[in-house]
C-alpha cells in the first residue's frame, strides 16, 4: 500500500459576494478533488486544537497524524529541524521573516508579512547583511532560509516568556503597540536595531525602484525548543518522504523520521515548480510507503487578500499536483490518498482561522461508501463526519498503529 498525503495549505475560505456567495474552494476549478470527494470520504477535521494558535505548524502536525497539544512549542525549531541545525537543548530558535514596516507618523504598519515574497538571493544578501551589522548581544546566531523566510537563535537565558506575535496576523494594521510592549522588550530592541541596516541596503533601494516593498525589517516570532515525537517507522512501520518549499514542513518531516527532498524551483508562490513536485513525489514512492506534498500558495495568496493569486492557487494544485497524481498512483496498486487544507485563511481577514478543515480520503480498495458531493468546505459539513482532534485522521489514512 503505498500512502500520500496532499496539502493545500489555507484553500480553506468563506462564502463571499464577489463570488455570488460561493468559497474560492468551490468557485475555482478543481474536477480532480471533486473527482476524489465524489468517489471517497469526505468529511471535517479539527486540526488546530481548542486553545491553539491556527498556524501551519499545528494543523500539518494534525494532518500528518501527531497530536500537537502538550509537544509542540513553536514552528521555529521545526524549521531549524529542517536546515539541519544543531542548537543546544535549552536555546530558543526564533522564526524572523523579512517584512515591510510603514512608519506614518507616530503609527507602525505591518504592510507586508513577507515584504512582497521577495526572491531568495535578494533575501541571502539581506541576511548576511545583518550577520555583520546587527548587534546581537544575547549571542544570537542568523541563518537564511527560502524567501522571507529565515531564523534566528537565541541561548539560554534567553528573553523570557515573550509572546509570540505571527506577523501575518497584523497585516495592514498599526503594530506600535506590540514594538512597546514590556514583555518583549529584548525581541523588540533587536527588530528596532535592523532598521537602519535595511533601509538604505542597495537590494531595497533596487525594489523601491521596481515598485517592489522593500524588506525594511525583520520580525521574531514561533520561538520554541525542538519536539520529540515517535517517527513513523516506529509508530506505523512506515517510510517517507516530504515534498515542500518551506522549511516548516520539511522539518516537522525530519523530527517525524521522513526524508526531506528538495524540489529545484520550488518557492512557496504561484511559480513554484509543480512538475518537480510531482515527479519528486513518484519517484519517492517507487521506495517509499509515504508521501507528504505541500502548496504554500494558497495561504500566501490569501495573507496577501489577492482573490484572483488564491483561485488560480487552488485550480492550479488541482490540475498540476492532484491530477497528475491521480494518474499515476493506480501503477503502486493499492493506495490511500488524504487530500485537505491545513486550516481556513479567509481573504477578509488575511490570516488564519481555527475552522475545522474540509478533507478527502480516497483511494483502492474502496472500504468506505462514496460521498457523492463535489469538495469543499460547505460540502464537508453537510458529510456528516467530524474527526475530532484532527490527528486521528490518521487512524483513516493508515489504520490502527502498530
């Protein structure tokens, strides 16, 4: 039996106007999805438990079948997990994106959470940039990441309990209240102190030029220590292999014992290289029980409030990722697709929503009654079935562990 898990991260939405009151899942073309949702399962899962942030570390943790609650402390050290870094056990690992700050007189807009999704080189450069230049008087250590996308560590004692605030949580609203609180004094000093590194740094003055946000901040958040969780191996006897642009997935890959492959082209947006995907996804199953594939863009598209990015977003991973997939799967024999969201990012508000998520599972031998309905997330509910914590979606994907 061969296994794949398909992510859409934030497809889920709300019924809008502009769209004769459909979600952008059920205005965008998706036949292969409905194909699935039609023949298979379908149903509603909590993947962000009550009481938990709804970022994508906890609801692909649910999805990928690891209760978050009580293990997870923050998405920092999964992407860190990711790159391969080794931080001593009492040291915080930091997520800083590269973000665009407007200064409007005594106000402090968060613009953009990702400055623009601007390019990997631009954002190296930036980030060797404040290697040299940034003071850092805890012992902090940088190390670059995929687009905005970046960590920074920081030893033990650390800054105490200081919150953890996602930026694209505050997209276009006045965050001088978060830049004063007294409870992230020293995460603050640090992100006032790149400022004047980055303002005049020739790639911003290049994206200014272009009409592009220029990457005039950084911002610290997701803080936390590495989790230890039993692999697959142990838990269900399996192999696997995650398929990704971002780091966060790639590294709750690695502490869950899977592979991490790396897809050249592949950038979290609209232009990713769906095709490398794929063919990174089959070729792992020709060895491998499992595979996990992700698309960011959905979720970019929706913290940027484009709705044309998201629907072209979610038709594009059905007819590049899902179909072909589809395809190709029947010559493994026997197998078991779970294809969902990670949690809802409504276009209205540009950040996530703990809404339990629309999911499919589907696949050969048949052992569940076809649902008949089209995917999304109206259709779900009317399903009937609710998978509640969400992690057990994995008792349907694999069965009973071993």
């Amino acid at each position: 039996m061969k296994y794949v898990l398909l992510i859409g991260d934030g497809m889920g939405d709300r019924p809008r106007p502009d769209l004769g009151g459909q979600t952008p899942l059920e205005a965008a073309a998706t036949p292969n999805l409905d194909f699935m949702a039609q023949n298979g399962r379908l149903g509603l899962a909590r993947t962000v438990p009550r009481g938990m942030t709804p970022g994508s570390d906890v609801a692909i943790m649910s999805l990928m079948g690891y209760n978050p609650q009580g293990v997870l402390s923050g998405r920092g050290p999964l992407e860190a997990a990711s790159q391969g870094l080794v931080t001593d056990q009492d040291e915080l690992v930091f997520r800083l994106n590269l973000v665009t700050l407007e200064f409007d007189g005594p106000k402090t807009i968060m613009r953009n959470h990702s400055a623009g999704n601007i390019t990997t080189p631009e954002a190296t450069e930036l980030i060797e940039a404040l290697k040299k230049e940034l003071p850092r008087p805890g012992g902090q250590r940088l190390f670059a990441g995929v687009s905005y996308r970046h960590l920074l560590t920081w030893p033990a004692p650390g800054p105490g309990p200081a919150p953890s605030w996602p930026p694209h949580d505050f997209r276009d609203q006045d965050i001088t209240p978060l830049l004063n609180d007294p409870a992230a004094k020293e995460v603050m000093a640090l992100v006032r102190s790149s400022w004047p590194i980055l303002a005049g740094h020739p790639i911003n003055a290049q994206r200014r030029a272009q009409g592009l946000e220029p990457a005039n901040s950084i911002w610290l958040w997701g803080q936390g220590l590495r989790p230890a969780v039993k692999p697959y191996r142990q838990r269900w006897g399996l192999t696997g292999a995650t398929v990704s642009a971002v780091d966060l997935i790639k590294g709750l890959g690695r502490v869950t014992g899977l592979e991490r492959l790396d897809v050249p082209g592949a950038t979290g947006w609209l232009d990713t290289n769906y095709q490398g995907k794929v063919q990174a996804a089959l070729e792992a199953l020709e060895r491998l029980d499992f595979v996990v594939v992700h698309l960011e863009a959905p979720d970019e598209a929706s913290h940027q409030g484009e709705l044309a990015s998201k629907l072209k977003a979610i038709a594009d991973f059905d007819a590049l990722v899902v179909g072909p997939l589809l395809q190709a799967l029947p010559k493994f024999g026997d197998f078991r697709v779970l294809a969902a969201c990670d949690h809802f990012t409504p276009l209205e508000l540009k950040t996530h929503t703990a809404d339990p998520i629309p999911f499919i599972i589907y696949g050969r031998p048949a052992d569940y009654k076809p649902s008949g309905l089209a995917y999304s997330e109206r259709n779900a509910a009317a399903a009937g079935l609710l998978v509640d914590p969400g992690a057990d979606l994995s008792l349907l994907l694999f069965g009973p562990e071993k």
